[in-house]
C-alpha cells in the first residue's frame, strides 16, 4: 500500500482543525490566558523566548524543545496555614500536593493545545529531574526568573517569587510554546517584599543574611537533607556502617523513618521557614499589619523554638549560626554532597559552598590552572566576605595552584589525599601553602 492510500492519511489531508491559527499568526493572549485558569491555574503569564530574562536557560530549553517561541508561566496558590505550622508533615502534604496541581495543569493545558495542532512541552514543577546531570543543572527551566518576567512577582530576599496578591505561598510551572502569542506579559513595577527581615530571623541555618546575600549550602543541606545530595550522604552511611548497632549510632531511628517516609511518599523539605513567616501579598498582609505582635507570637516563634535536628556542615556558616542563635536545637554534621564531578561543575558551584564568615580577614587572590584531562584556567578573588571566579588568569596572584584536574576533582571528592598530590606534583603551588589552607575553610568539606 501506497502511503497516501493508507487511511490515517486519507483522513489527516481530509481533517481540518479551525482552531489551529495560520502559520506565522499569534495565538490570542486572552483566550490562552482563559485556557490556563480553567485548566486551575490562579495566575498566567506569557513570555516570548527572545526576551533577555531567557538568555542564561535558553540554550538548555531549547535541548527539551527546540520548537519553544513562548513561555507559559503559571502560579498555584498554596494553603497558608498548612505551610507555617510547626508540623512540618502538613506542610510537606501541602507542597507535595500542590505540585502535583501544577503539573496536572500543565499537562492538561498540553493536552488541549495538541488537539488543536499546536504543539506544547511541559517540564517537571520540580522532580523528577535530569538527575543524570547531578551535581550539575538537572532541570529544565528556572521557574523563578520565568514567572518574574511574567509579571507573576518579584523575588523576595527570601530568594522565593513573591506574588502580589497571594505573596509567597505559591508553587510554579511553566509551558514551553510553540507558538507565539499576541500579547507578551511584563514584569511588575515593584517589589512585594516588605523587607522585614523576618525570613532572616526564622531560619535555622542562617541562609538569608540581612542583607541580602544566600548561604545556597546551608539552606540545601538542610531544608534539602532527604532530596539530592543529601540522599547521597545517607547512603554513605549505611555503606560505611560496620554493623546495626554503627549504623544506629550514625543514624537515629527518627532519621531511618523520615528516610523511609520520604521515599515512600516524596522527599520531605525540613525547614521552609522562610516561606511560612512572610506576611508579603495582598491576601496575606492584612493581620501583620493588624497585630504584627501577633504575627510573631503564633508564626514566628513557634518555628524558632521549635526543638529538632538541624543538618550542617562541619566548620560552616551554618553550624556557627545554630549554636549562636537557636542553642536549643540539635546539630548535627553531615557530608558535603555538594561534591563537583568536573572542573566546569567546581568553579561554576563555588559561588554556592563559600562560607562568608569562615572567609573573614581573608584577602588573596588565587590562579588556577587545570590541565590533563580538563584543561582551564580561573581567576577567584576572595575579598571583604565575598567571592569572584573569572575564566582566565587576571591580575597578580597571591598563590598559582596548578592541578592536574582530575587529581583536583578526587582531592574535593575525598578520593584522593592533597599531601599525595602535592609529593607527586599533580597539584603544584606557586605561593604560601597556608593561602591554599585558608582558601580551603572557606569551602568546608
């Protein structure tokens, strides 16, 4: 049989869908925005894929769907009380439940505009994620930046999207497009953040600083402990057990229960403290500014003295913090699984691991020159608390560290001993050996 005998291709030539728009015609802004609202979505917004919000991800977004002329970005409202009560298992049903609304919406919304002839993507709210690319970016689209060029919010300093109605009690998703749509969204005029700082003062790690800068590490080893990284970790454990009774006295029962609960029913956050405390939004606002005693005395507080584990990195940021600021709750130190694979994953996630405070009186600046297997060079400035990594060799070093790189990648995994590498010259040091032992308390292992 001939191909245009076969008779799904008789009816396809025969089928007309009038809903499909001519080629090179915009979709109705108005009509998709209705689509996405009754599909549950509280909040639509539309970005064309030229914008230049998109230009860190667009590369990326086009590997998923090279067809993307639009992004949809959506909001689902979250439940207020459920995310800012101490019980942290109603918080977690809440996120677990509310993103899995988001990727039914998506879905559906993908679902009707491919009966209608135009094709349409829609990425993970969250997990599953490329997990093949761990540690590296293992998701698809930074949902955040997405939904600020929407005009869905503005980040708080909190690092959360802030909506200015229902504040940060929000989840996000996003629709890749292929199409373009008549009306593109435009970010808000200003920030709902109230810059109360009581983000700062609800965390337990330490994350938030008042102002403004973001402990990625302390708030992922944390918060994160069962997701990533952190399930890593708990691995290495139980293959480093000798026997039960090791393992018990590495891991208590609560932790193996919590294990088990998150991977039976979807990895649980530990803290999100600082998406409970906001008062941001027109929704949310009303009783912080009626009684904002109150708002302390039952949201605030009870988070802060709330009695638990807290997962740090021996010698971080975040283990001074909890000792100074919340004595009362446990520490207990666990490994860095924020582990680089490869020279590009080391020097693009330092910014992520530096340690401002352990960093302090601490002003060099350092070379790097990687050959072997992965050959670049870098330029990292630590100054005043604060870090810059820059390709190439700039300005005059303090210290040139030369590293053959995967030598340097198994120094930082713990596979391979510095003083080793340095007898055998597969890192060589031109410059003080105590900047290199500085430079290495800044990124607590």
């Amino acid at each position: 049989m001939k191909l245009e005998d076969h008779p799904t291709v008789q009816r396809i030539r025969l089928k007309t869908v009038s809903s499909v728009p001519p080629k090179n015609e915009s979709l109705d802004a108005g009509w998709l925005k209705q689509l996405v609202l009754n599909a549950g979505a509280d909040d639509v917004g539309f970005v064309e894929f030229g914008r230049s919000a998109l230009d860190d991800q667009r590369e990326d977004i086009l590997k998923a769907f090279p067809h993307t002329k639009t992004l949809i970005s959506f909001v689902v409202r979250m439940n207020r009380e459920a995310i800012r009560t101490p019980a942290r298992s109603v918080s977690n049903t809440e996120f677990h439940h509310s993103g899995d609304e988001v990727d039914d919406i998506a879905r559906s919304v993908v679902q009707i505009l491919e009966d209608r002839g135009i094709r349409a993507m829609n990425p993970a709210m969250g997990f599953p994620m490329e997990m093949d690319q761990f540690p590296g970016k293992v998701w698809v689209v930074s949902h955040k930046p997405v939904a600020v060029a929407a005009g869905l919010g503005m980040m708080g300093i909190h690092r959360n999207v802030i909506h200015e109605k229902f504040g940060n009690f929000i989840l996000l998703g996003t629709i890749l497009l292929d199409a373009e749509v008549s009306e593109s969204s435009q970010p808000i005029s200003y920030n709902p953040c109230l810059e109360c700082k009581l983000c700062v003062a609800a965390c337990p790690v330490g994350a938030i600083s008042p102002e403004g800068a973001f402990n990625f590490s302390a708030c992922y080893t944390h918060n994160y402990r069962e997701f990533l990284g952190g399930f890593t970790d708990w691995v290495e454990q139980v293959a480093d057990s000798k026997n039960a009774g090791d393992y018990r006295g590495r891991v208590s029962d609560a932790e193996s229960a919590s294990m088990w609960q998150s991977l039976s029913y979807g990895a649980n956050y530990k803290a999100a403290y600082c998406l409970a405390v906001c008062p941001a939004g027109e929704d949310v606002i009303g009783p912080f500014l009626t009684d904002r005693k109150a708002h302390l005395k039952e949201i605030v507080r009870p988070l802060q003295e709330k009695e638990e584990t807290i997962y740090v990195t021996k010698n971080s940021d975040a283990e001074d913090h909890v000792a100074k600021r919340f004595p009362h709750k446990k520490i207990k130190h666990v490994g860095n699984s924020l582990r680089p694979n490869t020279i590009e994953v080391f020097l693009n996630g330092m910014p992520n691991v530096f340690q401002p405070g352990k960093s302090a009186g601490l002003n060099a600046t350092f070379h790097f020159t990687f050959i072997g297997q992965e050959q670049r060079q870098a330029t990292v400035v630590i100054q005043g608390q604060t870090l810059s990594v820059q390709e190439g060799h700039i300005g005059q070093p303090d210290l040139h560290v030369t590293a053959d790189s995967q030598t340097w990648i198994g120094f930082l995994r713990k596979e391979k001993n510095v003083v080793w590498a340095l007898l055998r010259r597969k890192i060589r040091l031109n410059g003080p050996l105590k900047l290199l032992v500085a430079f290495g308390k800044c990124f607590p292992q």
